[in-house]
C-alpha cells in the first residue's frame, strides 16, 4: 500500500493541514518527501499533519520527514504530528524522534 497526502493552507492558523494516510517505506519516501517539501515551497509555513490513518513509516519514510524539517527550521517554522498510532510512537520515541518534532497525542 502506498501513502496519500492531501493539504490545505489555513490561513487563520497561518499553517499547512496535511492529512496522512497508509504507508511511508523505502517505495514512496523520496516521493513523500518531494510532497512535503513542494507546500513549504508553495507558502513557507508551519506543517501539521494529521497521522491518524497513517498505518506504517519506515527509517526512509522518518529520513523524508527529518529532511523537510530541516527545511522548515530555515524560516523558523516547525512540523507537528497528531494521531499517531500507538507502533508508530512507539518508533518516533524509540528514534528520539518525538523529542524533535512536535507530537499531539
């Protein structure tokens, strides 16, 4: 299975609401990440997305979302996850991951 990105700019909350869902491994990663970083070129701004159907990421998958962070960092900005399913937590604390984004449990 692959991952769908949907996306949209609100305005009053000056961010990007990205919804996740499916998988993000080694097979779409590089596109994921071409996704993410094609909205911070659209508008720079902050990014949450919404993982609440994300079912599977990978080490390429967290790689992508590390790369566009990083991109975000250039202009202060700052990428927030939510509805992380309990395997997938479990990666982003087990990587030291959730220390550097912002997760909403």
């Amino acid at each position: 299975m692959d991952f769908k990105l949907t996306a949209d700019f609100n305005t009053a909350q000056n961010r990007w609401e990205a919804k996740l869902s499916g998988e993000v491994d080694i097979y779409g990663s590089a596109d994921f990440k071409t996704e993410l970083a094609a909205l911070t070129e659209k508008k720079e701004a902050n990014l949450y997305i919404d993982c609440s159907n994300l079912e599977f990421i990978d080490s390429t998958g967290l790689g992508s979302l590390v790369a566009v962070l990083k991109r975000v960092k250039q202009y202060s900005g700052s990428i927030s996850l939510a509805g992380l399913q309990p395997a997938v937590l479990k990666l982003f604390k087990i990587t030291n991951l959730d220390r550097v984004f912002e997760i909403a449990e």
